[in-house]
DNA sequence: GTGACAGGTAGGAGATTTCCTACCTATAGT
DNA sequence: ACTATAGGTAGGAAATCTCCTACCTGTCAC
C-alpha cells in the first residue's frame, strides 16, 4: 500500500543536521579522502616510523603543502609525531583506522552476498522490512 | 635561488603525483568524507532501498542538495537507482565498501596491538624494515 | 656567536565542495 | 488535455581544500 501517511517528513523523524562542529569520526574519514594521506598512512605501516623529509621524498609537492597533510592526520589522531634532534619522527596511529573498520562492518554481509554472486540472499534482506 | 639540488628526493624513490583524474578508490573515499552520504549509505542498510523522498526526510537541506549527494555515491559506485513509476528507489551497493575493507587490512595489525596494550609488538613489527 | 638544516606557520590564489533558488522533465491521476 | 508529484539540472554564493611563496623557530655543527 502507500505509506502511512503523506510525506510529513521532517517532523516525525530524526533529522540530520550537519553539525558546526567536526565529530572525531568525520576527521577520520575526512583525512582519507586524500589519496596523498592515505600514502602517507601506507608508506608509515611498511616502512615504520620516519622522519618527514624521507616521507616527503614520495611527494611531488613542496615542504609547507606535505606539512599541511601531516596536520590533517595528526588531527585525525592517524599519525603522532616525537621529536629527535632537529627532526621529528611520524609514526602511524591505527586505532581510529579501527573505528572506520567497525563503520564498515554491518555492510560485510552486503557486498559478501553480491560477490559471491548471491543476489537471492541480498534481496531477501532488503526486502526484510517492506 | 630555491632549486633544490642538494634534495635527492624526487630523483630515486616512485614520486608520487596526485593525478589529474580521480580513480575509482579515490571517488569512494571521497564519497564517504561526509556524513551526509554515510548515513544515506546506513539507511539503506538497514531501510533496504527506498525512493528519494523517504531518505532526504531525513536530512535539514534542499532537496537539490541532497539529490548531488545520491550522484557521488551513484558516481563512486556505492548507490544505484532504479525507475519505479515517478519515483525512483535507490539501493545499497556495497561491493566498493569491500575495497575501502581491503585497503584497510594491512592496517589491522596495528591496531590490534595498540587495542590489546601490545606495543612491544608494535615495535618489533616497525622496526623490521632494516 | 654564525650558518646550515629540519620543519613548521602565515597569508593568499585557485580549485572544489556544499548549499541555495529557480527551473526543467517525466509520470500519475483526473 | 491539465495539474500535481517525484526528482533531477543550471547557475551562483559562500565555505573549504590544496597548493604555493615567504618567513619563522628550534637544533646541530663550527
């Protein structure tokens, strides 16, 4: 049938208001929207901690830009960095990586189901709630 | 005088150069740095597909606005429309999710150790690059 | 101390994103 | 045919992002 009622919308349920202020999580997901982050983020998982210059070396871009980037994931709590000498050490900070893993989780089943060419499966799901 | 012949840098080591053209993973990454379009991709979830107007009920924007947030997740892959009547019912397409999953794998060591308090562990792992 | 080096901040140009209002197309019902 | 509904496109304002050059701070070497 139709629905309940006409769209009332806004009323009845919750609504989503972006919010001023930057949730945790939004940085985190924000920070990977860049394909410069998220080799920063590989490249401090296979080679370990390193100053910036070795990490900037990768980067066709100058100083101040790169430094920008290693704020954003500082930022984002993805990377720390420890002073040594003159230099500073980034290091990779995977546990809000964790957080985004958890968000993708409840999908698993989803694309589990169209890769194993399960399209029964998936539309019995979806159709769980009609 | 800035030229920068003292910087080994960009001769040796792949240089990376942020392509003119988004790639694919690029589009789903992107994509999901809103919060905005997470939470589409949440309600059809655990809504199941559903026309426009019942997902945009849900967010405080024009219903313009809404509408050039389902295009990047039509464009990045995560999302498809069909026609239904004058309506058209959108539906989850997770199997781009399960390349952001892959990508994030190589990282789960990490914060495993760092969630279980393990950070000698840690170490020995960043450490063997020698 | 002076100078070189590592890396950050300041401020701005240009591109992109995000939102808006106004308008268009397609379908359904009368 | 006419009107209302569903949802998209067009174009533009404002905010944000990404990059730059110029400059500043802190540390090592002399």
């Amino acid at each position: 049938m139709n629905t309940t009622h006409t769209e009332r919308a806004d009323a009845d349920p919750p609504v989503m208001r972006v919010s001023a202020v930057q949730q945790p999580e939004d940085r985190v997901f924000a920070a990977l929207a860049s394909p410069v982050r998220r080799e920063v983020l590989r490249l401090l998982r296979v080679q370990g901690p390193q100053p910036v210059a070795e990490l900037a070396a990768h980067f066709a871009m100058a100083r101040p830009s790169f430094s920008e980037h290693l704020k954003v994931l500082r930022e984002a709590g993805l990377a720390s960095e420890t002073k040594v000498g003159r230099q500073r050490l980034y290091q990779l900070e995977a546990v809000p990586l964790h957080e985004v893993q958890e968000w993708l989780g409840p999908f698993e089943q989803f694309w589990r189901a169209k890769l194993a060419g399960l399209s029964a499966l998936l539309d019995s799901l979806e159709d769980d709630e009609s």
